[in-house]
C-alpha cells in the first residue's frame, strides 16, 4: 500500500496512472513543492518563456486538479486530458457536481 499511497494526493488509491504536467511562475516552486513533493516531481524551466514545468504520475486527478484550482490561475495543467477537462468544468462552475 506504501507504493499505492506514493501516487496519491490523499486517501484515494487507485492502480491508474495518469502523467500530470504543470505550468507555473517560478515564484511558486516552493509552493508546489509543498503541495506535489510527495509525488517525485520532475522540475524543468523553458528557455523560451518564463514559466516553470514540473512533470509527476498520480492516480488520484480529482485531488490535483482541487489542488491546482486554489491557485487561482497562477498554475496552469497541461496534461492529461481528462485532468485539462476536469478544470475546464470546475471553472465554468460545476464544481457543485464534485
């Protein structure tokens, strides 16, 4: 179960596996880390631009996608799709439904 829990953002546990990447400022590195670290984060910065990129695995995309939310815009999900749609819907207002 230790192995299950590595990929959980909380008490869910699921054998899915879903590849979650992040776009952030930089200035919310140490909040990220905060937030995510449990899930061994891979960080990366663009030459080309000014965010920063973090890539994990987790099976829960419910919780992430809650986590991202409380961000207010200033973290953006860039994969998966299912985790892009989920806060497409909680940002049109749905988020009753969750």
């Amino acid at each position: 179960s230790g192995e299950l829990l590595r990929y959980s953002m909380g008490a869910f546990i699921s054998s899915d596996r879903y590849n979650v990447c992040l776009r952030f400022k930089p200035e919310e590195k140490e909040n990220i880390e905060e937030d995510f670290g449990h899930l061994n984060l891979n960080f990366a910065q663009s030459a080309g631009d000014s965010f920063m990129y973090v890539d994990f695995s987790v099976c829960d995309l419910i919780n992430v996608c809650k986590a991202v939310f409380s961000y207010s815009g200033r973290v953006k999900i860039l994969k998966p799709k299912e985790a892009v749609d989920v806060m497409k819907k909680m940002m049109d207002g749905n988020s009753n439904s969750f």
